[in-house]
C-alpha cells in the first residue's frame, strides 16, 4: 500500500500534513498499471520471419487475470485496417508465449498491436492499446 499525499492516517501520528496508505486498487481498470503487467517483443528472424514473444512480467497473477478479461495480439498491414494474424493470449504467471509468422504474412511496415479488453462482456469493442510497433 503506497504512501498517499492527504490527510495522515490516525494511527500514523503524522500530523496534518503527513499521508495515508493508499487503498486505491488500480488494478485491471488503469491502462498504466497493466501496462506493467506485460511486455511484447518483435523481431525479424534470420529468414525474414517476424518472431513475437509476450512475457507476463506479474508472479502472482495471470495476465489477463480471471476468466471474464481479454488480451489479444494483433498483426496489422500498413494499411491499418484488418488484421493480418491475431492470437488470443492468456498468460500464467510469470510465464512468456512466442509465435513465428512466415515473412508473406507480416510484410515491412506491418505493426504489432497488444490489447487488453478490461470488461468484454460489457464493452466488446473497448480495449487499452498496451503495445503497439511497426515492424520493417
């Protein structure tokens, strides 16, 4: 629990112009806070295929964590539009996945698109951008 600027706890003594430990929980609700959760790496192979590994840098948790959150990688053209390739991805704890796509399938100037979907069942088509590259 963080220390938080504002009124001191009562317990702490502080006086007033001490903090509080925060009871705020971020959580899966604030972009930052998962964006830490996470991380993407893209590169092109020695054959021009584009290797993507995702790590899932939490030790406790899954990422996403529970069964009613989404997380999905996305492989665009350089049009933006539609989807080259897309994985679904559920991570355990402090584990990674790694994917190959063939050269024809993710051309130069194509991006990779990480995205987290915090509440699906309510808002489908609402999702963070947590990681988003162009790869030459």
């Amino acid at each position: 629990m963080p220390q938080a600027a504002g009124p001191p706890s009562v317990a702490s003594g502080a006086g007033p112009t001490g903090s509080h430990s925060s009871h705020r929980w971020p959580g899966s609700l604030d972009p930052e806070f998962v964006r830490q959760a996470q991380s993407l790496e893209a590169e092109r192979g020695a054959q021009g295929q584009l290797l993507l590994t995702l790590a899932n840098l939490l030790s406790v948790h899954a990422f996403p964590q529970g069964t009613h959150r989404r997380a999905e990688v996305l492989l665009f053209g350089k049009d933006g539009k539609k989807p080259l390739w897309r994985q679904e991805l559920r991570l355990a704890a402090d584990s990674s996945a790694s994917y190959v796509i063939e050269p024809a399938a993710a051309p130069a100037g194509s991006r990779v698109e990480l995205r987290y979907y915090p509440v699906p069942e309510v808002w489908p088509d609402s999702f963070y951008r947590l990681e988003s590259r162009v790869i030459h």
